[in-house]
C-alpha cells in the first residue's frame, strides 16, 4: 500500500476506531440503584426463591428496562442484580414474581429436569401480586411476606 493511499484512508480508521471506542463506552440509557429485601413464607425465611422485579415503562417510553433479579439465601435475604449485568433495579415501578422452581437440561435430554419444586404458593408466581418501587437512592428493605392459604 503506498504512503498517500494510507494517508487517504487513516481518517477513516480513524473514525472507525473512534466510533467502537465511544460504542464501548455507552453507559445504559436506564438509572439503576441498589435494590435487596427479604422473602418469607408463613413467617419463616424461604431460602433458594428467585425474586424478580420487571420494571413498568414510564411516561412516553417505549422500553422499561431490564428485569433484575436474585436468589435468596437460608435468612430469605436477596440482593438484586440486573440481567444486564448492573448492581440493582432499575429506578421506578415493578411488578414482582417469586419462585423457587429449578430446572436444567441434562446431557443427552431433551426435556428439561426439576432440580427444585414449587414451594412458593400459586398467587405469588404472578407478576400481579406484588408490586415494589426502588427509588434513586435505592432499597435494601424490600420485604414480600408469603402465605400459605
């Protein structure tokens, strides 16, 4: 490649560069803010449920952002990361599910096993139950108090 050939198209790669560089560094178009609490069940701590908040879209936006979830540990306690990869939730309204149902493919299986039953009752696996709000300064009180009746 000659000198002036390369010359002529080093702005380009340039731009090029650039853009992927900027690209990269794009920061989310959604606020997040720490977001933990505590699931019980009949009173006592459930340990290995999936707490997941969907964010409710706001205003004029078309997209609400994504779901943030987190398993609870043998206190009931959960911690909130988001599917995206953020620490938290999404600032604003969600609708919540709980569930403790695990499953997994095998090897070799086309049909997916159950590691973990259904301990959490019927209501409670809706997003229609409960609902929560993270503010901007975030919520580690979070608390879902399930039933068994």
């Amino acid at each position: 490649m000659s000198h002036r050939l390369f010359a002529r198209r080093l702005p380009v790669i340039g731009l090029i560069g650039l853009t992927c560089i900027c690209l990269g560094c794009q920061r989310s178009p959604f606020e997040f803010a720490p977001a933990a609490g505590v699931v019980t069940l009949d009173g006592e701590p459930l340990a290995n449920a999936r707490v997941t908040l969907g964010p409710q879209r706001q205003g004029d936006s078309l997209v609400a952002g994504p779901d943030s979830s987190g398993v609870t540990d043998a206190e009931g306690r959960f911690i909130l990361t988001a599917l995206s990869g953020e620490t938290g939730a999404v600032v604003g309204s969600h609708k919540v599910r709980i569930s403790t149902l695990r499953t997994e493919f095998r090897e070799g299986s086309e049909a997916a096993v159950m590691t973990s039953p259904e301990r959490v009752p019927r209501k409670y696996r809706s997003r229609e139950r409960f609902t929560a709000t993270v503010p901007s300064g975030g919520r580690e009180d979070l608390l879902f108090e399930l039933t068994s009746d």
